[in-house]
C-alpha cells in the first residue's frame, strides 16, 4: 500500500512538472516579438472566422525580400483562457455570444499587454467585427512591440556623443552597433547578427535641395541612391541603389513632432548578389534648415527580417532633435 501510494504522489509531481514546462513553453511562444495568441474554439478557427483572422494579422510583410506575415499567430482553445494565455502580450479572443461586442483592455493580466475580445452572436457578425478593428488592432500591437523593443535597447546604449555633435539629435542605439563609416554629414553604423547584418545609416541634406512640391517619393530614392555610392561591398563598382523591381512603400508621418516621410522597399547592391530590406525616414527639420535622413537596412538571406526591421524602426523612432542653441541662431 505505501508502495502503491508513494508511485502515485511520485506520478502527480511529475505530470504537474511537466504541465508547469509545458505552461512556460507556451508562454514563452506567446510573448515573442510579433505574435499573437488568439484564443479561439477550433471549430470558428477552422472555418472562416480563422480565415477572416490570418488573412488579417498573417498578410505578407510589406518591403521584405521574402514572404513572411505581419504576426506569427498561436491559436490556443478557450478553454485556456484561464491559463498561461493570459501572460501573453498580445492577445485576440474570439467568442460566439448571445451578444455583439469589441473590447479592448490594456495591461489586464501582465504588463505591457493588448487584450482584444471580439463576440459576435453569428459568424458573420464576428467577421464583420474582425474586418472593421483590424487596422486599429494592427496599430496597437505595432506600438507596443515598437515600445517593448524601446525598452530593451534602452538597457545598453551606444555613446550618443559623435551622433549628437554631428547632427544635434538624440538617438537611442544599443551597444552593439560599430561604426562602419564616419564622414563629414554621414555616419554609417553596422550590427552583426545571426545569419547577417543590421546597419543605420545617417545623414542630411539642406532643406532648400528637397521640393515637396515634386513626387516625394522619387527625390527620396534618388537621395539615398547618391549616398548609397558610400555603401559598397567588396568589390569595386558595388554601390548600394534602390532596387526598382518594385515600387517602394511611400507615406507621410509625423516623427518628433515634426513632418517626415517613410519609404519601405529593397535594396541591392550593383554588380553583386547581395539586397534586402530598407525602411528610411525623411524628416523635414526646419529647426536646423535641413532634411534629416535615418534609415535602417538588413542583410540577413538565412534569417527572417521582419523582426530585425522592427528592431531598426524602434531605434529611429526614438529620435529627437535637440533644441537650437542660441549661438547657433
């Protein structure tokens, strides 16, 4: 009988164990840069509900070199919502109800956190939810992923003195990067990763060679295809250029509080085989009568580069540019 009783106490120690791993696994999963833990019954998941939810949240990547969806998704039963799910960043719970309801709490379980109830008393009711709040579900999760990583760069930063002596910003860029050139009104700055690099690159223009009147877009990839001559590989006649196989993602924004422009494409190097992703902005400066330029770019052909574009948008976005000092005016 004690023998009986110790296997089954021995037993319940180690399913709880691995109920407990498993848990952390999971949860670890759901607070990935990027994802989503969509709390869902199968039988909505794999019907159109499902469909509406990853033609949504799992469309492809725009300005990538390679397909890879907007979020990685992690559907989980709602019988789980009591569970570790609730640990999860960012998360979608989807119910049919007696009732038709969107919700949005933040920071209910954990922090930071985006939680989303969508009910809908039929499927066309829950679809037709999903269809009008994914752009703002869209927004929301970018920004807290945005922040997240602002929060981990911040742990270890890279000596602002050069970047704010040279062009009168603050920029929060984490140790890591080396500076790759460094020349009068441009500073190029590089990261190894795993399966590639990651690069800033910085520089300014005055404010009277740029015409807002003119196609944006077009002065923007010209500008950056004149100092992508600074850009080379290693061998001669390899300047970085815009690749125009496809028309760049062009919009207007405001950054620091003032007027900038956002361009989302694929760069190449000429004569050679290496290209990837660019995102750059275009921030008009009147404060210092210049177009200030921070663009982020990767080459990483075995690794995924939507995480690693976030991660070079979360730094540019934690620009600021210092006020005018008096003996400067």
């Amino acid at each position: 009988m004690n023998k009986a009783i110790f296997f089954i106490l021995i037993s319940a120690v180690l399913c709880i164990s691995c109920f407990k791993k498993n848990d952390k696994n999971k949860s670890k999963e759901a607070n990935k840069t990027n994802a989503i833990s969509v709390i869902i019954d199968d039988q909505l998941w794999y019907g159109e509900v499902g469909d509406t939810i990853r033609n949504k949240f799992a469309s492809p990547v725009v300005g990538l070199t390679k397909e890879e969806p907007l979020f990685t998704i992690n559907q989980y039963s709602a019988k789980l919502l009591e569970g570790y799910m609730t640990d999860g960043r960012n998360v979608i719970i989807v119910k049919k109800e007696d009732f038709n309801k969107f919700e949005v709490k933040r920071n209910q379980y954990t922090s930071p956190q985006n939680v989303f109830r969508i009910s809908g008393k039929s499927i066309a009711d829950i679809i037709q939810s999903i269809e009008i709040n994914a752009a703002s579900i869209i927004q929301q999760i970018h920004k807290t992923e945005l922040e997240e990583c602002q929060q981990q760069n911040a742990k270890s930063l890279l000596d602002p003195t050069v970047i704010k002596n040279k062009f009168h910003i603050d920029l929060k860029i984490p140790t890591g990067f080396k500076y790759a050139l460094h020349e009068r009104n441009f500073i190029w700055l590089k990261k190894e990763v795993v399966g590639g690099n990651i690069s800033l690159l910085l520089y300014q223009i005055p404010l009277h060679s740029f015409d807002p009147s003119k196609d944006i877009a077009n002065q923007i990839v010209k500008i950056r295809d004149s100092v992508g001559l600074h850009v080379k590989g290693k061998e001669p006649d390899t300047p970085m250029v815009t690749d125009d196989s496809y028309a760049p993602y062009f919009s207007t924004i405001l950054l620091d509080g003032k007027k900038a422009f956002e361009t989302k494409g694929t760069w190449e190097l000429q004569n050679d085989f290496m290209m990837g992703p660019f995102i750059n902005y275009a921030i008009i400066d009147e404060t210092y009568n210049r177009v200030l330029v921070v663009e982020g770019f990767c080459y990483a052909p075995s690794n995924e580069e939507r995480d690693l574009m976030l991660y070079l948008e979360s730094i540019i976005k934690s620009v600021q540019v210092q006020p005018r000092q008096k003996a400067e005016e």
